[in-house]
C-alpha cells in the first residue's frame, strides 16, 4: 500500500520550496477515521486541517455532526469549521471561494483537506461550472414543490429537464435534484450542461496527495453505532432540541444533516431517544454506503486505506507528514 500511495499520489500533476501548492486529500464515509490521519498528518508537518464536509460547516451543530473537538484543534490548527449559520443555504461555490482564502491565509503551509463530500473534492480538483445565480423566486417554488412532492416524482420531473442528471442521481438525493431543477427552470439550460464548462481546479500541480478511507463494512457499522450512541449521551439531544427552536426552514440543507430530524424527534417527544438512536444509526449507515459507492465511482484511482490496519494507519501519516516538509 505504501507504494501504491506513492506511485498513485506523489506522481499526480498542487506550495513548496518552489511555489507548489502542499496538500494531502483525504476522502471517506462518515466514522471511516479520517479526521484522526487527517490531524496525525498536520501534526507531523505543521499543517493546517480544512474541512471539506458539508455538514460540519454549520455553526449549530457540532456534536451530530462530529466536528473536530477543543482537544483536537489544540493540536493543530482547523479552518472551515462552524464557520456558516444554519440558516445560510450553503454551496459549494460558497466552499470554493471559502477554500480560496483560506489556502491564501495559511502561508504555504500544507493544507490536510478532509471531509466526505464528493462535490467538494471534484470541485476543488476539477474546478467547478459558472451557473448564474438562481432566480429567488424559481428557488422559493422548488423549496414548496419538495414539501408536497415524492422524491420520486422530483426525479421523476427531472427526467424531462435533465435526462443526463436524471440517469446519475437517485431519487432519494432531493437536495441535488432539486438543484438541478432550479438551475434548468431557472436558467432554461439542463445543469449537466453547465456542469461541462468548469472554472480553474484549486488544488492541482506537483506535491499533492489522494487517500480514500475504505474501511471493512462491519468495523465501519460498529463504529458507527459506537459514535452516534455516544454523540447522543455527549449532548446531542440536547443540541437538536436548540436547533429545532430556531424554526429553520425545513428545506435548508442543515436540516436535513444525517441524525438531525430522529434527535429533533426525539427532542419533542414524537419517538423515544433509543427509537431515534437507532433510526439515526440506520441512516448514518445508509449515508456511508452511498458515500463509499460515489467514492468508488468517482475516485477510482485514489489509493485506498483500511483504517483498521493501525501500524499500516500511523505509517501512512509518517510517509505523507514527511514528503509535506
């Protein structure tokens, strides 16, 4: 594996010496550990951690949705974290422009990127399509639309304006279907065809590396289960019962943060706690194998790393900490 980790990242057209940009790449499902190499990582070489999860953004929700804890930031510095209201519908426009000034505010010092949003890597790898601002009103008549309408039929209707994206997504990906359908009404072009005119990559050049957290199912789905149960006993019940007296609208994409609406439920005694422990497990557990399928799909040349493999886990962190410096 450390080979493969060489040969697949090191050779890969990103700041050293001689102005190349320093960053390490790490992608995986939710409680894969990639939080714990990305920090191991920026411990070794004086690194900054920068979030790339579309959750962790949002400045209400820490515990349910993992975000680094007090210790953690202690040992090393963490940007794009919490830094968002809920109320914002954040996007990954938003992320890029965010990840622009943040890679200008560290210095040259090597950016460890961690996160599970897809969107984000391949936005910040592959830049991202120039979409003009979406008309408030055609947003608005979406956001009605998806709370009276089926996944299904959303899909459904996106088959008609965007047959490209209607074959890649599934039904059950509201937010990016109804994405897709706001940019083609409100534009009048399919969003698939934006989507081939992309702005310049940030993170490209010399000295970057790719990891794909891969852990084995079952070890993946115990600690999932370890987790949930201990963010919801470490206060997590407690913060979706604030969150939920902000009265957000329902369509927000913090809303909709995987654990969130069970412990909202639970919050206001619609379900009992363990009921919407193990609810949110379920999902969390469904959430990770859509990220490890797109992860598969969209990465497949980035090397893998089973996080179960400690020594293997530490050795990584060595190897890539020591060709950051």
């Amino acid at each position: 594996m450390r080979q493969a980790l060489r040969q697949a990242t090191w050779e890969a057209p990103g700041v050293t010496a001689t102005g190349e940009r320093r960053a390490v790449l790490i992608a995986g499902p939710t409680a894969s550990g990639k939080s714990a190499l990305a920090l191991a990582i920026a411990e070794r070489c004086g690194g900054v951690v920068v979030n790339a999860d579309s959750m962790q953004v949002y400045r209400e929700l820490s515990i349910l949705t993992a975000r680094p804890t007090v210790e953690d930031e202690a040992r090393a510095p963490h940007r794009l974290y919490g830094h968002v209201a809920s109320s914002d519908g954040y996007t990954v426009a938003r992320y890029l422009d965010d990840l622009e000034k943040t890679l200008k505010d560290i210095d040259g010092r090597p950016a460890v990127i961690v996160g599970g949003t897809g969107l984000y890597f391949n936005a910040m790898t592959q830049g991202l399509s120039d979409v003009p601002p979406i008309d408030e009103r055609v947003r608005a008549f979406w956001r009605e639309r998806a709370r009276t309408a089926s996944p299904a039929a959303l899909h459904k209707e996106l088959a008609v304006v965007d047959p490209v994206l209607y074959g890649r997504l599934h039904p059950n990906d509201t937010q990016r279907v109804l994405r897709a359908l706001e940019v083609a009404d409100s534009t009048g072009r399919p969003l698939s065809e934006w989507q081939e005119q992309r702005s310049r990559p940030l993170i490209s050049g010399g000295h970057v590396s790719h990891v794909v957290m891969a852990p084995e199912r079952d070890w993946l789905h115990a600690r999932i289960d370890e987790r949930f149960r201990a963010m919801a006993a470490g206060g997590g019940l407690e913060e979706a019962r604030a969150f939920a007296d902000l009265h957000l609208d329902p369509a927000l994409p913090a809303m909709k943060a995987i654990g969130v609406p069970e412990m909202i439920a639970a919050a206001r005694g619609e379900m009992t706690v363990e009921d919407a422990v193990e609810a949110a497990i379920t999902a969390t557990r469904q959430y990770a194998k859509r990220q490890e399928t797109w992860f598969r799909n969209q990465m497949p040349d980035w090397p893998r790393l089973d996080p179960a493999a400690t020594r293997h886990f530490l050795a990584v962190a060595d190897d890539i900490a020591q060709r950051m410096k």
